[in-house]
C-alpha cells in the first residue's frame, strides 16, 4: 500500500548492509526484549484492540454526532495530534460536516482559550477530555473551565452525560473526577505511549465523531501489520526507511523535512513531528523533524533548502491520487498567459511541481530526498501511514541504541514552570 524509495545514490552505505542488525532489532521489538519494552502494546494493537470498547467508541460517536454542533477535544501532544491529524487529512480542511471538531486543552494561551470559550457559547457542546496521566496542566487547565462552562450551560446532571473521559482505566485524577461525575469513560492503554495513541480511543473517538470510517482505519493499521512482518530490508519499507534516515543521519544531516504537497496534510506532519522528536531526541541525539508544505512553503523556506546549510534531508510524503481534482480552463483572451496549462488537471501541476523540485533539490542542491508513495488519502490509509510510522520510529531509534518509548526531557520546563507558579 505505500512504496517507498530511497535516495540511492545520496547514501553513502548500503541499506541492505543493515539487514543482521535490523534483524536482531525487529526481534527486540516482537519479543518485547528491548528497550522501553513496556510501551510496546501498540505493536500487536491492530490485531489485539479492545473490541468491546471499540464498539462503545462508535455508539457513543453517532450519539455525540446527533448532539452537538461543537465536539470539544480536550488533550496535548499525543492526546490530541493524532486525532487533528487523522481528521484534516482525511476530511479536508473545510469539510462540510457537523459537528466541528475543536481542539483545546493543548496551550496556555489566554487569547485562544477564551475564543474558543467565546465561540462555543450559544452551541450545542459535548466535551472529550483526554488524558493518559490525568494531570497534564494545559488540558487540566482548560477543562476545568470547560467543566464549568458545561455545567453552568446544562446543570450537572446534562453536563455529566456531556462529557467524556479517556485516561487510564483504573488510575489517576481525571479517572477519579470521572468517576465521582459519572461520565462515560474509554481507557488508554497502559502499555501505549501517548504519540503511538491515535489508534487507540485516544484518536478513534474524535475521529468517530468526525464521520470517518474507524473500521477501515483499524483495517489500514493490520494492513500495515501484515506487510510490515518481515524484517527483509527488500520487503519492508518501514525499516528501509529507518536505515536510510540512520545512513543520513552519519552523513552530517541533522533534520529531516516532512514535505507533502497537500495542505490537508500539515497537521499530520505536527503528528509525525512528535513522533519522532520525542522518540528520537536524547541521549544528545536524533534527527530534528521538521516539515513544510510545497510548493507554498518554496515561496518561504525554498531558498534555504536549495542554497543554504546542507544539514537536511527531505522525506516526501506523497499521494498517488488527490480526493479532488478539475481540469483547468481555457481563457479566451489568455490575457493572464496561463493556457499553457489549459487542459491539464491541477493534480498534474502539482505533481510536476514535485517532479521540478525534486531535481532542483535533489540534483542540483544536493539534498537527498527519501520519497514514501500513498495511494490516496482515507481512512484505511491513514492507518497503514501511522502503523507505518510506528514501526519506522521504533527501528530508527532502536538503531540509535536509545528508548523510542520514553520521554524524560519533557519534564525539565514542567518543574521549573511549577516552581515558578508556586505549585508544592
Ligand atoms: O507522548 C507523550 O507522552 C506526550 O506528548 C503526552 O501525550 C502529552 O504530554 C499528554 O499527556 P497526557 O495524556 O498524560 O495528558
């Protein structure tokens, strides 16, 4: 379902030479022997998730649908991403469903927590808090106001049956005010990290809610499952990829830029930005993610790829078919000159926009561009993509010899902020 290539003649050692070590780590990974093994669960997760859960997910999804014009989603980094991503790369950016979905519980900002408490005034509201620890203070902040805001708008007994909690099954402050509530609650995994979450309800139920297809996406994650099976650098694309970033990596390249030519696609980008920033940054190493949209940001960043610091590499995201395409028309007058383009659809641009670019980069910038091809963009893609990425992240950082599961710098601004705001 995806292809992948690798910038061959870019790299300066043979990703098949990798195949012993790889193999040795693929067996860590399945065996649960290696590093962080506690936080392997979303390995057998396609195969193994909670099915009685998942049916709750979409009967509570199609009652939340009916409900509200707002769909709250309470939640940071690895409680909110994959859902944000999952829902603009699959729905588009300005998709005509109901309900909206609105993401909160993921800054500080005063300005954007009293907008949205603003704009959600006069709307139907359900809220979704989630939450793995249950302390997170953006989302603990955010939803106790969004805790009042319901409560004054509903009375509590109407609030409770709007709310829904997703955090850790038997533990934890939000599992405690669920209980004592009475809201309906889903469980995050314990052996599942945040950012390898979207597949549990983390992200399935947001994304229920949102219309799409969580069946077909399920189906993607065992797709990729499948393929992915065989460590053999020829048959899997995931580890491939995972070698060739290690190889680029001992080249000097310091970052990695996500490109994807669709705009729907930028949060998917944040998704992976997490993923593999938070999996591979330590240990004083790791691979910086970063990532843009073309052909708009040439207009922005284009020149510092092609003629500045040689740090980067390009990993492009592709897809084989857009959900829209048109024909572009003929003018009469051709007073702009663009009938050049006149009978070609705007897909077509787009790609030989990439096809221009991938030479003016590759061939002459020298910046060495990793290509992953998907078919199309829907549910059962996005699956396989994150699935894809799960396995690529955990044999990249398992090259490194560090923990892809764990996240200890994270704390240091936490203690100092709590210092700073008198928490005991
Ligand atoms: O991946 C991670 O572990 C983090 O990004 C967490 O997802 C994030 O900090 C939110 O944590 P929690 O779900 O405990 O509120």
């Amino acid at each position: 379902m995806i292809t992948f290539e690798t910038a061959h003649a870019y790299l300066s050692e043979d990703v098949k030479s990798y195949q012993k070590e790889v193999t040795r780590l693929h067996e860590q990974l399945m065996n649960k022997t290696g590093k962080g093994s506690d936080y392997v669960g979303w390995v057998e997760w396609p195969n193994a998730y909670d099915k009685e859960e998942f049916a709750r997910i979409k009967k509570a999804a199609a009652v939340i649908a009916k409900q509200c014009d707002v769909f709250l989603v309470c939640g940071i980094g690895g409680s909110y991403l994959g859902a944000r991503a999952a829902i603009e790369t699959i729905n588009g950016l300005y998709a005509d469903k109901q309900p909206e979905v609105i993401f909160i519980g993921n800054t500080f900002s005063s300005t954007y927590i009293m907008q949205v408490l603003n704009y959600i005034k006069d709307k139907e509201v359900v809220v979704n808090v989630i939450s793995k620890s249950g302390t997170t203070t953006e989302t603990a902040l955010a939803f106790r106001l969004l805790k009042q805001f319901m409560e004054k708008k509903y009375g509590k007994a109407e609030a409770a049956k709007r709310i829904y909690a997703t955090t850790d099954k038997n533990k934890g402050t939000l599992k405690t005010i669920a209980d004592k509530e009475g809201y309906e609650t889903f469980a995050i995994p314990d052996d599942i990290g945040g950012r390898f979450s979207v597949i549990t309800a983390v992200g399935l139920l947001p994304i229920a809610v949102a219309g799409i297809d969580i069946d077909a996406l399920m189906e993607g994650t065992r797709k990729a499952y499948q393929d992915l099976a065989d460590p053999n650098l020829e048959k899997n694309p995931a580890y491939a990829y995972a070698v060739a970033r290690r190889i680029l990596e001992k080249q000097g390249k310091c970052a990695e830029m996500l490109v994807s030519y669709e705009f729907q696609m930028s949060s998917f980008a944040e998704w992976w930005k997490q993923l593999f920033g938070e999996s591979e940054g330590k240990d004083g190493r790791g691979i910086l993610p970063c990532s843009a949209v073309f052909s708009t940001d040439l207009h922005s960043l284009g020149q510092f790829i092609q003629d500045g610091n040689k740090m980067l590499f390009e990993t492009l995201l592709m897809v084989d078919k857009p959900q829209q395409d048109m024909i572009f028309p003929e003018d009469k007058d051709n007073a702009d000159g663009m009938n050049y383009l006149a009978g070609k659809s705007l897909d077509y641009v787009n790609k030989m926009a990439c096809k221009g670019t991938l030479e003016a980069h590759e061939i002459t910038g020298k910046v060495p561009n990793l290509m992953i091809t998907i078919p199309e963009l829907n549910a059962e893609s996005f699956g396989y993509v994150c699935y894809f990425f799960f396995r690529a992240v955990a044999m990249s950082v398992y090259l490194q010899d560090s923990n892809p599961f764990d996240q200890p710098g994270v704390e240091v601004y936490k203690k100092n902020m709590f210092r700073l705001l008198g928490k005991n």
